[in-house]
C-alpha cells in the first residue's frame, strides 16, 4: 500500500478512537457518530473498496468514497441533516458501482460455481449499500414527522457500518483455506448463508424489538462463527496472517458473547442502565477495534505478508490496548493518553513493519 494511504488510515482510526474518549475531556457533544462512523465507514469502507478493486494504487472510487464518507460523518455529527443525506446517497452511488463493475448482480450468490470468498466480497459491498440507504432512514426517522420507529436511530446505528468489515473479513479467512475445503463447498455455502441471513434477522428483531428473537438468533450466530474458527484453524497452515486472524475470531467470539450476555441482562434487569451502558461499551471496543481491526490489518498488508514484525508481541498488543486499557480509559483522562499512546504503536507496528516478500524480490 502506498506510504500517503497509510498515514492517511492510520490518522483517521486514530482520530476514531480518539473521539471515542473526548467526552472525557469535553462534555455537552455526543462524539459517537464520530467515533463509530471514522473507523467503520470512513477507514473500513475505503479499506473494503481497495481490497476488491485489486489494491490499484490509486483509484478514482475509493479518493472520493473516503473524502464523501468523511464529510458525512462530519456533516451527521453536527446535525446537517439535509447535506448527509446527500453524501450518503453519493456513497451508495460509490458503492454501488464498483459492486455492479465486481460482481454484477445479486443473482450471482447463487452460483455454485462461485467461490465462498467472492460471495463474501460481493456480501460486503452490499451490506454496504444497504447500510448507506438504512442510515438515511434512520435520519428521516428522527427528524422528521413521516413515521417513527424507536429503535432506528443514527447514534445507534452501528451494526449497518460494521457489518461490511465483517463479511470482508471472512473473505479472507475463506481465501486462505480454500485449497482445503474444496470438496465441502456446501459447508462453506451454510457458513455463508447463515451468518448473512442472520444478521439480516438479528438487525429486523432489533428494529421490531423483538429481545427474545434477538437472544435466539444470537446464539444460532454464535455457534456459526464458532464453526468458522475451527474450519480455519483446522485448514489454514502456518503463516503470519493466521495468527492475526485467528485473534481477530477470538475477539468476535468476545463480541458475541458479550451482545448475548446485554440482552440477557436488559431482559432480567431493563433498568440497570449503567451495567448495561457498560456491557455495550465493552462490546463495540471489542468488536471495532478488536475484531474489524484484525480483519483491516490484514487486508492493509495482505500482498506484504509475511512482514518483519513479532506477530506475538503485536497480537499481545493489540489485545492489552483492546481489552483492557480501552475500557478503562472510557472514564479516565490519564488511561486515554495511555490507551492512544499504546495504539499508535501497534498501528505503526503493523502498518510500517518491512516486508520480506518484498526483499527478496
């Protein structure tokens, strides 16, 4: 990846994080937009864009899909409603370009003679789009007196932006274990179905709030990405990328479990709202910046593997930045330095870390 890209990534998910801790130090502004929409949207859609389109080193789609989502999350942040509902339109015509130039249409998650991988891939640029269109009615369902549906809400919309890394991600894991599972392509077919049709309920029993729906669907989800995790680790050989992968599962395993674990207390104490704040808190850091970040890194370095980097020493790292300073930095100014600080190295760690495919060539 071009050296200006990578700087330009790792200053927007710094910028993310960062906005993920700023009401402790400025009050009265909700920078969660900021926060979740950065790191999902701005870095993990561009990221996304670059991976299918072959890693060209400069593309026209994935300049102007970063510099637009950036303005939406600039313009959803402070309240300009009429102006992101514009540039989200402009995204899903982004999105939706490249994802007809890839894949063409939808027909083709039928084919059997496609790859999982590439289901996954056209998956992601989907979910994107849908995303995209989902977040303009979610701003029409809140500012506007056309209908009303408690649960669609901008500042909650996490899942629509989230959910494309996720699907880009398993193309990968996929990817890496396709030589090895080739006479189980109906495996592979189930995995892909279910997590895709699934979260599709999971987000309709959210809407509807259908909370024992949801604690059901969630489990069945589970179990999936707990099958995935050991096709991988069964299938996929001993390389680099793997052990970023395989923590990367781990952290979606801690995403999962911790979603089944919000809903089962907002089903037995509704009203606990600071336990329950905090159990949603420590899910979206792992999931963002466990999991989809596990996924981005190995996309960003994807054609460089295998890297001169410990891959240990960084998975630790990533993991005390993650799960434990991250938390705690949610109500503490000294733990936000420490935690920005400990992120800047692990992103510079993974990002800038030498390539030996690259020296021997």
């Amino acid at each position: 990846m071009n050296i200006i890209y990578k700087i330009v990534f790792i200053v927007t998910m710094l910028l993310a994080l960062l906005f993920g801790f700023l009401h402790n130090f400025i009050t009265g502004y909700n920078f969660g937009r900021l926060h979740i929409f950065l790191f999902n949207l701005c870095t993990g859609g561009s990221l996304i864009l670059y991976h299918i389109n072959n890693y060209r080193k400069y593309d026209f789609f994935i300049f102007l899909f970063f510099i637009t989502s950036f303005v939406y999350a600039i313009l959803s942040f402070s309240h300009y409603y009429s102006g992101a509902v514009v540039t989200a339109l402009v995204l899903f015509l982004i999105v939706e370009c490249v994802r007809r130039n890839n894949f063409g249409n939808i027909m083709s998650f039928f084919d059997r003679k496609i790859y999982i991988s590439n289901k996954f891939r056209h998956a992601s640029l989907l979910c994107l789009s849908i995303g995209l269109i989902i977040s303009i009615c979610a701003i029409i369902n809140e500012y506007t007196n056309l209908y009303y549906v408690k649960r669609l809400s901008l500042d909650s919309f996490f899942l629509g932006f989230s959910f494309p890394i996720s699907l880009i991600t398993f193309s990968v894991i996929f990817d890496l274990i396709k030589g090895k599972i080739e006479n189980k392509k109906v495996v592979g077919e189930i995995c892909f179905w279910v997590i895709n049709l699934g979260v599709i309920v999971f987000f309709i029993f959210i809407i509807t709030e259908q909370i024992f729906l949801e604690l059901i669907i969630s489990i069945i989800l589970g179990f999936c990405v707990l099958y995935v995790f050991y096709i991988f680790i069964k299938n996929c050989g001993h390389i680099q990328q793997k052990y970023f992968l395989i923590s990367g599962m781990v952290f979606l395993l801690m995403t999962a479990i911790t979603g089944i674990f919000y809903i089962v207390v907002y089903i037995e104490s509704p009203y606990n709202k600071n336990l329950l704040n905090q159990i949603i808190e420590y899910h979206r850091l792992v999931s963002l910046y466990g999991w989809n970040l596990s996924g981005l890194a190995v996309i960003v370095r994807f054609d460089d593997f295998p890297i001169k980097l410990n891959s240990i020493y960084a998975i630790i790292m990533h993991w005390l930045t993650v799960a434990i300073l991250a938390p705690i930095a949610m109500n503490s100014r000294l733990f936000t330095v420490i935690t920005l600080c400990s992120y800047i190295i692990y992103l510079k760690m993974l990002f800038f870390s030498k390539s030996t495919l690259k020296e021997l060539g």
